[in-house]
C-alpha cells in the first residue's frame, strides 16, 4: 500500500491498519468531486460523462509524496513510524499537535520552552524525529504536565501551531467549538451522530432518517429519464465558468480546491502578504497543491 496507508505504526511493533474503510472513503470524495462537476455541466445542456475512477490512486494519494522527502533528506526511506508528538499529556487530559514544517517545529520548541530541540537539524522534519523520540518526550513532558489542555490549546493557537483538544467518546459532544457549530444532531434510533460537514446555498442536508432496512430499496430505479437540450452546448470542461475564492490554509483546503481546478473552475487562492499559508514553509507541497489556480496576496492588519 502507497501513501499514508502504510505509514502508521510502531516500526518495532506490528503493522497497523487504518480503522474503517479507508478505500471506499478515499474513493468517494474524489467521486463525489466528478459526480457533482458533471451534473453541472449536464443542468447547463452540456453532455454527461463516463467517471472512471481508480480506488488505488485515490489512497495513494494520501502521502504520496514522502519517498520524496526521505531522498531529499538523505535518510532511509520510512517503512512505518508515528509522529512525534502527537498526542500528549497535559494536566488535566491530552492536546493532539503536529508539526509539519521547520518553522512549526521551532516555534513548538520555543512555545514548551527547549531550546536544546532548536539545534538538531534533524527535528525540524517529522520524518527525522522518530530517532529522537524518547529526547522528544522527556523534554517536553514536564511542561506539558504542569498546564491544562484549555491552556496549552490556546496558546499553541497564538503559535500558529495545529493543535487541538481531544476528546473520548463521553465528551467530545460537550466540547466547545462542537457545540457552537451544532456538530452533533440527534438520530431517529436514540443516538447523535455528526451532522454533514457541508453547506450550500442551493439545497439543504438531507434529514436524519432511519437507515433503510436491507433490500427496501431493491425495486427502485435510481436512473430516470432526460431530455436532451435542443442547441448543444460547447464541450468544455465540467467546471468552466465557475470561479472559486479560497479561504482555506495548508493543505486539506488547498487539495480540495485543486480538484475544483482541475475540473475547469477559476480558483483563486487569497493570503495575508505578512503571513503566509503555512505550507509555502514546506518546500514542493504548496505548488503541488495549487497547480491550476491563482493566489492573491492581501495586506491583512
């Protein structure tokens, strides 16, 4: 397996699965990208269109560029590891944080206040700290284990670091930001479950219904029939004409909008002239996520 799929684990411990189904999900998303650019075009009076899709690519993909990293590096190729840190102990429960670039790692370093992790070149690439794990650790745990979870999250935030609170299952419904966003709704079973994590102006989320009983649906034609538009309409891409603007940051939003690219819309990417996205910090990962669009730099004071 390619991509993040073969990356997590103990490299002196068993491998590991990622929980779920991670090919169908993989799959989907970029389906529901094609499936969606072509039903616009069809709802113009375009033609429709055969999705050929390769569920192996799709998982690939995820990660697919850390051979790079490790020949760039000059270190051995990464078989399995886990990243360091990730999540830690605090007072009063756990943080998740990661760092991906060098300038993330240094102001993590000077945030939890060891300098001594500033002067191993190694540290400023998740890939080398795997070595350094149990230095790692030791430093940071006794600063870690004197602040809570509430304050180590925010002023990691002030770092500009990706750090969040984690949850279990009896809390994370009562956590804030959950709350305030209406995560969580309630399930005709007795259950919450997450709500769509997607809004449009055009159609609202489905409702909450019960899951259908195997086979209810066996009789039911999901194809219906068209008419076709009387003036044909130019063979373009599926998304031309639709511009996008990009609020997002680092590379869960930019990857997403690249697809919207690649399918033909206008993206346009904007930033803060005085703070970048963080990932331009990150060497090939910024241009290999924004091919097809346009950036525009804003003064933000």
């Amino acid at each position: 397996m390619g991509g993040l799929a073969r990356l997590p684990g103990d490299p002196a411990g068993p491998p590991l699965s990622i929980g779920g189904g991670l090919g169908e999900y993989m799959g989907g998303v970029f389906a529901a990208f094609g499936a969606l650019a072509v039903r616009r075009r069809v709802e113009h009076g375009g033609p429709g269109e055969h999705l050929d899709l390769s569920m192996l690519e799709a998982m690939s993909l995820m990660q697919s560029s850390e051979w790079l990293h490790s020949q760039l590096l000059r270190v051995p190729p990464v078989r399995r590891t886990l990243e360091v840190p990730s999540i830690e102990p605090a007072k009063d429960g756990y943080v998740g944080i990661t760092m991906v670039t060098g300038q993330q790692w240094l102001d993590f370093t000077a945030m939890v206040e060891c300098p001594q992790l500033e002067e191993i070149p190694q540290l400023r690439f998740q890939i080398g700290r795997w070595e350094y794990r149990d230095l790692i650790r030791e430093s940071i745990r006794p600063w870690m284990a004197e602040r809570t979870v509430e304050e180590i999250v925010a002023l990691g935030q002030l770092f500009r670091l990706p750090i969040a609170a984690l949850g279990n299952g009896a809390t994370i419904r009562d956590m804030e930001y959950v709350t305030e966003r209406g995560v969580f709704v309630d399930n005709p079973a007795g259950f919450h479950q997450p709500r769509p994590p997607w809004l449009m102006s055009r159609c609202a989320t489905a409702p909450v219904c019960r899951t259908a009983e195997l086979g209810a649906d066996n009789d039911e034609s999901p194809w219906c029939a068209g008419e076709s538009a009387s003036d044909p309409v130019p063979v373009g891409l599926p998304l031309d004409g639709v511009r996008v603007i990009d609020l997002t940051a680092f590379w869960a939003g930019p990857a997403a909008t690249h697809l919207l690219a690649a399918f033909g819309a206008d993206v346009v990417k904007v930033e803060s002239i005085q703070r970048p996205d963080g990932i331009r910090y990150s060497g090939a990962c910024a241009p290999m996520w924004t091919t097809g669009g346009s950036t525009a730099g804003c003064s933000m004071r």
